[in-house]
C-alpha cells in the first residue's frame, strides 16, 4: 500500500453564495469584536470620549468588566494554541496508523 502524506483537512465544495455569506458573517462578527475590544482597552488606558461613551451605552458594557474582558481574551490566547498543538498532535497520530 502506498504511503500517502497526511493532511488532516477535509475538503468539499460549497456554493459560491455560501462562501461569500460566510465571509460575510465572519468579517461582520469580527468587526464587532474588535470595536468592543478597542472600545474595552480605551476605557482601560483612559481615554474617554463621547463616541466611545455612547458606544458603551449602545452595547450596554460595564466600564469595570474591561479588565474582565482582557483576561478572558489573555486566557483565550493561551487556550487556543495549545489546545490546536494537542489537537493537531493526535490527528497525526490516527493519520500514522
């Protein structure tokens, strides 16, 4: 039997309608991260305006749960990584049997 490489990514064909509403939802969801984490790290290094006053009230943040937020993304970096590491680890261990 011949011994392929592994590749542990399965591929299938989608819509182009379905592709492109996905980027779509991804980048918006993104988007909207980002501009709460933005807004979360201003209020952290103190600087207060009034859009970003009203985007707080928008959203209905909490200024005191910035610094709860950083460390639930400090601890999301940490996380994420290693549990890819360990998860990439044992699929090449199935792919090797």
């Amino acid at each position: 039997m011949k011994n392929t490489p592994f590749d542990p990514v399965i591929r299938h064909q989608t819509s182009r309608l379905s592709h492109w509403l996905r980027v779509l939802i991804l980048t918006t969801l993104w988007l909207f991260v980002g501009l709460i984490i933005v807004a979360n790290i201003s209020f952290s290094l103190g600087l207060y305006s009034d859009d970003l006053v009203s985007l707080y009230l928008l959203l209905n943040l909490q200024p005191h749960a910035a610094h709860h937020i950083l460390v639930l993304i400090g601890w999301l970096l940490v996380i994420v990584p290693l549990f890819c590491g360990w998860r990439w680890l044992r699929l090449r261990k199935e792919g090797a049997k």
